[in-house]
C-alpha cells in the first residue's frame, strides 16, 4: 500500500470550475470518503486519481511518485464502479482475472491471486458463474475481487453501494469496513450517502462547490462541524437552524423567542448569527432521556405539529422562533398532534455559525 497526496489540484471543463484547488493527504491504510451533495466535485477528484480525467493544475502523488502524466494502467490503482463494471461473457473468475491477463501474467499466477481473492470476499463456489446468475450483492464482491487481485497501491470506490437496497448496502457497508481491515489498505471511497462515509470511514472529506469544506474523523464533524454546511450536511435528522442575534449576551430568535448565549462561543453583541441545535440536544419533558449536568434550558411549552413513530424512536416537530424544529424522543409513546409538551433544550450542545461566512463560532 502507499501514501496518497493531492496539491492545489484543479479541474475546469471550459468556464467550470469543477474542482477547485483542493489539498489532502492520506496515510497509508486509511480510510478516507470524499462527500457531499451531488455537483459537489468528489467524483471528478476521484477520477482523477484514477487518470480518467485530465487535471488542470496541481499534482497527484501515490507513494514517492508524481502521477499526474501516467495513465489509469501505470498508476497501480484499483477501482470499483458504481455500474460493476462486469464483462457478461465472462465468468466470475475470468472477470476477476481479466487485468492480470492483460498484464500478462501467467496463468498460475492469476488462478492463485483469484483464488485467494475468492476465500478473501467467499466467493469460491461463484468462480464459474456468469454475471447474469449473480445477485446485486454478489456482483459488487466480483467488482471488489477484480479490484483485490491486482494488489494495488491505492484502492477507489466511486459510489459502489448506491444500486443496492437498504438491507443489502447495510451488509456491504460490513463486508468493505471488514476488507479494509484485513488488507489494511489506503482507500479513498466517493459516496452521497454520510451514513456510508460515517461508519466506513477513518477521516471524512466533506466538499460544497468544488472545495473543501473540512476534513476531520465522523466524531469530529459531527460534534465540532467547522461551517454551517458541515453541520447541515453530516447528521440525521439534520441539525436545527435558526437565525438569532446576540443582544445583551442572549440570542433573539424572534420577538417572542430568546435563549441564553451557548457557552464556549466567540460571538459579539449586534451580531447576526445562526443557532444550530441537533434532534438529539432537545428533550421532550418527561419522556425522553436527559443528560445530566449541561446548560440546559428550562424547558418551554411547545405545541407538536407532527409525530413520526420510528420504533425505537419517535421524532417530533414543533415551531419555535418562527422556525419548524425537530427533536428526537428517546423514550417513545404515542404523541397526538397538537399535545403541547415541555422541551429542554442542552445549550451546551449548541453551535453558533456567523451568518455571513458561515464559519464556526465556538472557541472550545
């Protein structure tokens, strides 16, 4: 396996600025995901990673060499397509064979990498079967099988889950976090979906319009989102929003609506700001499970508009400050619409973003 490091690199098709300048490094053996909303510029990045798109300017490096010039074949990479990718005239084993044939690798050697590839992702009894015999799931281990016996030095994924149903992405999110475990191999892995990118990944890549917005562990962009975007993007439900404006140290939701200033953040009097408080920080009374200690706040009658009963969940929706807000009962029960229910509200949990840059107040 190998380092892989991105500088300043850049793609433009004619007056698009697709990629925009981006910097990454990524160690050997880890984990990273490139995410964001579709347009966003992660899967142009990875594809030029791969050598199937030209780069504007900038450097690609895997290991100690610039790869910038060097075709998709002479960069020792491995890619797994959203699509498989699958020849249909072919076995399962031919398809898993077919780069080192071309390579001109002998044929004991390519039957013992398929093989070993084959007990690797359990395989072995598919060797013989064509693409057209074989479920989603199982074309998507051939893909990661034709992807393992080249042994390369950095493995691809672009968006290789997304043709599956839930259940079976569920599985295959196992299987790949599994994979990368055994071969301890360098992936960067392009997704939309931040469930994948969160339980996948050693370190998140988070892109908005060609550039990036923060790179850190899903602990880390989940408790410590450094942009507004970040916080909206990564979470599920999303963060609560609402614009506020700090006045004698609380913050003015509306006229009929104020907090206390959240500990921990860098925010003037007079300032516009926005407040963003996750599903999970705010408490139905009574009936959903409360932290101890915290800065919360004495809970406010609220007048739920609307239930979703999740099992193990219920998610309410109540207004506040003139905005719709989400809180998540941990505790679940039947919830009427229209029942007025006590909220707290954990401040200390809270993020403070500046409404012009977007950027991260909090100091801490």
């Amino acid at each position: 396996m190998a380092t892989l490091s991105l500088s300043r690199l850049d793609k433009n098709y004619g007056s698009f600025h697709a990629v925009k300048g981006i910097d990454l490094d990524v160690a050997d053996g880890e984990f990273v995901a490139l995410v964001g909303p579709s347009g966003c510029g992660k899967s142009t990045t990875l594809r030029m990673i791969a050598g199937l798109e030209d780069i504007t300017s900038g450097d690609i490096r895997i290991g100690d060499r610039v790869v910038n010039d060097l075709p998709p074949r002479d960069r020792n990479i491995s890619m797994v397509f959203q699509s498989y990718a699958l020849y249909p005239h072919m076995t399962v084993g031919e398809n898993m064979g077919f780069t080192l044939k071309i390579a001109g690798r002998g044929k004991a050697e390519i039957a013992e990498a398929v093989a070993k590839a084959a007990r690797v992702l359990e395989i072995e009894a598919l060797l013989d079967r064509r693409p057209a015999q074989l479920s989603g799931g199982q074309r998507q281990r051939v893909a990661m099988g034709r992807a393992i016996v080249r042994d390369p030095d950095v493995f691809l994924f672009d968006e290789p889950l997304s043709n599956l149903d839930a259940k079976l992405r569920g599985q295959m999110r196992t299987e790949i976090k599994e994979l990368h475990a055994r071969l301890e191999s360098t992936i960067v892995y392009v997704t939309h979906d931040q469930v994948e990118a969160m339980t996948l990944a050693d370190r998140i890549v988070i892109m908005k319009d060609g550039r990036i917005e923060q790179v850190g562990s899903p602990d880390e962009v989940f408790n410590r989102p450094a942009t507004q975007f970040v916080a909206g993007f990564i979470g599920s439900p999303p963060m609560n929003m609402a614009d506020a404006r700090v006045v004698g140290g609380n913050l003015r939701l509306s006229d009929e609506a104020e907090l206390p200033l959240p500990p921990g953040v860098a925010a003037q009097d007079g300032q516009n700001v926005v407040l963003g408080l996750r599903p999970d920080d705010i408490y139905p009374q009574g009936h959903g499970i409360h932290t101890e200690g915290g800065d919360a706040v004495e809970p406010r009658d609220l007048t739920v508009k609307l239930s979703e009963p999740l099992g193990n969940e219920t998610l309410l929706f109540v207004d506040f400050g003139g905005k719709g807000w989400t809180a998540r009962m941990l505790n679940p029960r039947i919830v009427k619409r229209g029942e007025v229910l006590g909220f707290h509200m954990d401040l200390s949990r809270a993020h403070l973003f500046d409404a012009e840059t977007g950027r991260s107040l909090r100091t801490e």
